[in-house]
C-alpha cells in the first residue's frame, strides 16, 4: 500500500470545533513562540477567550462551517479514482479528522510507504514544520512501521503554476480587469527574521508568475493578509491594498491549496467594505482537474 496523507491545518466543521481549533492552534509552539508551555498555555486561553466570539459570528455568514474538510475530501475521492498506485486520504492538525483517528483506520506492513503530502505550496514553520512533527510523534506512538517519505513544497513546480495561471486567465476571460493582487497569510515578521523560509518562497513564486502574466495585467501586486495583534507582520496589508485600489481587480490567494475562512469569509465577504474599486475572487486549486493531474505528477518526482 502506498498511502498518501495531505497535511492542513484543517477548517471548522461546525460551530463547537471553533474552540477546538483556537485553543490547538494557539497552544502550538511553532504558532505561538513561547518556550515556557504553562505560559502558553496560559496565553493561549486568554488569546481563545477573546477571539471565540468574533470567530463563531464569521463562522456563521459562512454557514457554520469551513469548505476545507468537504473539498478535501472530494479531491482525496477523485484522486482515488483516478488512480491505482496510491490510496488518499487527509489528517488536519487543530480540528478533526486528527491523526490518530486516520491512521488507526489502517493495518500497516514494512513494505508499506506512508507519503506525507502538505498541502501548503511554500516552506514555513509555522505549517510544515509542525505539521510534520506531529506527525513523527503520532507514527512512533502507534508503532507504525511502515517507510516514510515527505513531499517538498511545490511553488516552483512547472505544472502547478500552469494551473494557476490557466485558474487566473480563465477568470479574466469573465472579467478583463487589469490589476490582479496575489494574496498570501502574513506571519509575523519576528518568525522571518528567525530564518522561516515563507517569505523567500512567496516572493520568488509571485516573481515566477508574474513573467508569465505580464502581457495580460498592467499591475500585479503581492500583499499579505489575516495579520492579527500588535506585532509587526509582513506588510503590504491586502486589506490596505484594496482600499487604495484605482481600478477592478482579480485577486488569487496564492498561500492556500483549498479554499477555507482566509478565502471564503476574510477575501470573499470581510475586505468587500474595505475596497476603493470591485475585486473578483479567484477559487483556491482545490479539487480542480488540473490540481488532480499536478498532484499525481508530481508523487512521482
């Protein structure tokens, strides 16, 4: 069996996992950078108690939930039929379906290959690294004896950025706007100067795609979006960089494979207000014939 597990953060599958989610995610290490775990603990309730609220009211005008799990689910369903070599499935890291859950639904062998496959397209600590750590911590706790093998971050594979640029012209067939905005998360600029990769990779994609899009738009823009507290995050801000806006935009969500809150809510209905001029949103690879035809590519790389 060669079994292929993508990696996410995951996406609230109903409104009770909002608190899953934040307390996970801010009780991370990577996430939130204090050695001392009581004090992070600590803090990361404070963090959850303040933000409960608000995430569940946005959780709400997206009707309950996260799109995450289901379209993940639909590309694991359609990548299994697509072919006979890899069997797909999918772990998140804060909210359901956690490892341990996935894992224990199969009987391993030695000669079996796990293939951990995170689906984030550029190197970041505060994604990849934690996602594979956990899972190094849930393969050796359940004694799973199967050979590992790691998917690399994929922001400078030829056929994904054919996709997305056939993702972003297609959408310009419907809406022949100039400018086009790629948006990426922000970190905190305290995780760059640490040495997390995130920002090289996102600079050097959007340098890629821009060679091969030149001819079609006269601006194409990188900014950085979901900055929150009061530390320094990457800047350009998408929210600042809408409201300055002089002409109707595209905007592609370059950081993100499945479309999730950051897409759906915080893009598509939050920055509405914000924009000087109308933006049209560009839909995440998800579970696209073209993401399906790059990801069995590239397994075999």
């Amino acid at each position: 069996m060669k079994l292929v597990l993508f990696l996410n953060m995951g996406g609230v599958n109903k409104l009770q996992e909002c608190e899953v989610f934040l307390k996970n995610m801010f009780n991370d290490p990577y996430i939130l950078g204090i050695k001392n775990n009581f004090l992070r603990k600590f803090v990361a309730f404070m963090i959850t108690k303040s933000r409960l609220k608000a995430m569940r009211k946005n959780y709400e005008k997206m009707g309950g939930k996260s799109p995450l799990t289901q379209i993940t689910q639909n590309l694991c369903d359609k990548l299994n039929l697509a072919n006979n070599e890899y069997k797909f499935d999918f772990i998140s890291l804060y909210v359901p379906p956690f490892a341990l859950d996935v894992l224990s639904k199969y009987e391993f062998k030695q000669e079996d290959e796990i293939i951990l496959f995170p689906l984030y397209p550029h190197h970041s600590t505060t994604t990849v690294s934690t996602s594979l750590e956990m899972m190094e911590k849930e393969l050796k706790k359940l004694k799973i004896q199967a050979s590992v093998r790691v998917m690399d971050v994929f922001y400078n594979d030829d056929l994904y950025n054919q996709m997305i640029i056939k993702h972003i012209l297609e959408k310009k067939s419907h809406f022949d706007y100039k400018t086009l905005i790629f948006s990426a998360h922000s970190l905190p600029l305290s995780i760059i100067k640490k040495g997390d990769l995130y920002e090289k990779h996102v600079v050097k994609h959007v340098e890629i795609l821009k060679k091969k899009l030149k001819d079609e738009f006269d601006e194409i823009y990188l900014s950085y979006q979901s900055k929150l507290g009061p530390v320094k995050w990457l800047e350009p801000n998408t929210s600042d960089v809408l409201a300055n806006l002089n002409s109707k935009a595209l905007i592609y969500p370059i950081s993100f494979c499945i479309d999730c809150s950051e897409t759906i809510f915080e893009l598509g209905m939050e920055y509405k207000h914000l924009a000087k001029c109308d933006y049209e949103l560009i839909s995440c690879p998800n579970d696209s014939d073209e993401f399906i035809e790059f990801i069995l590519n590239y397994l075999k790389i």
